[in-house]
C-alpha cells in the first residue's frame, strides 16, 4: 500500500465527513454546508489517500508566518498507527516553515498521542466555547 499526500486539493465535504466519521472525531458531520465551509475556509488541507479514497485530513488555519492552528487531524480507523498522522503534521509543518508555531486543541482520548509525535503540552490556553 502507498500512501499519497496531496496539499490544496479540492474535496467535498461528503468526502472529509465520511473520514470524520470512520475516524473517530467529533465534527457537525450531518451539517454538510458547515463541514464544505470550513473546508473553504482552511488556509491549508494536507489529505492522505490510498489510490482514490481518502483516508485522512489535516486542515490548518495560519497566516505562515508566526502561528498555525491545527483544527483537524483525522485519519481512518482502518489506517490508524501506521504513521499517516505523523506524516500529516510533517506535511503541515513544511508548508509552514520553522518561524511559525503549530497549535491545536486535542480531543480527551488523543491526549497520548500528541506528545509521541512532537507536540508539548501546554498551560496557558482559552476559550469561548461554540454555542452550537
């Protein structure tokens, strides 16, 4: 199996809440015009594909230069521990080069993972939480 790595490529939302959902995150995946938005949106999307089927979607929001936030790393149960996550977030960071930090907010049960492929915890964030 040879894994793909594509930047910027055009996906539809159908395609981003069927990996969301085999993935195990939470996302409005039954809110297919909020999921195309914020695909639309990202200033950056690495997707990870295996032939035609996507298997897995960082999405980034960034200004390149000084910080990156890491909104989505999702990657398909049936592919997971292979080293596609890993392999996401170094395609997101060569994107956004050494000057700009990577940040992002991690799911209980992904609290593990994170500091096995890099990140380092930290203590001094916030939020307004969405209303819906």
């Amino acid at each position: 199996m040879t894994i793909i790595y594509k930047t910027n490529v055009l996906i539809r939302a159908e395609q981003a809440a069927e990996v969301f959902v085999h993935s195990g995150i939470k996302r409005p995946v039954q809110d297919l015009d909020r999921i195309q938005r914020m695909l639309d949106h990202a200033s950056l999307t690495i997707t990870a594909w295996n032939e035609s089927e996507l298997i897995g979607i960082a999405r980034a929001l960034t200004d390149f230069s000084y910080c990156c936030y890491l909104s989505d790393l999702a990657v398909v149960k049936d592919y997971q521990k292979q080293g596609i996550g890993t392999q996401l977030i170094k395609h997101v960071q060569s994107e956004i080069d050494e000057e700009t930090a990577l940040i992002l907010l991690s799911a209980p049960s992904a609290m593990n993972y994170y500091p096995k492929v890099g990140f380092h915890q930290i203590d001094n964030g916030f939020k307004i939480g969405r209303i819906r």
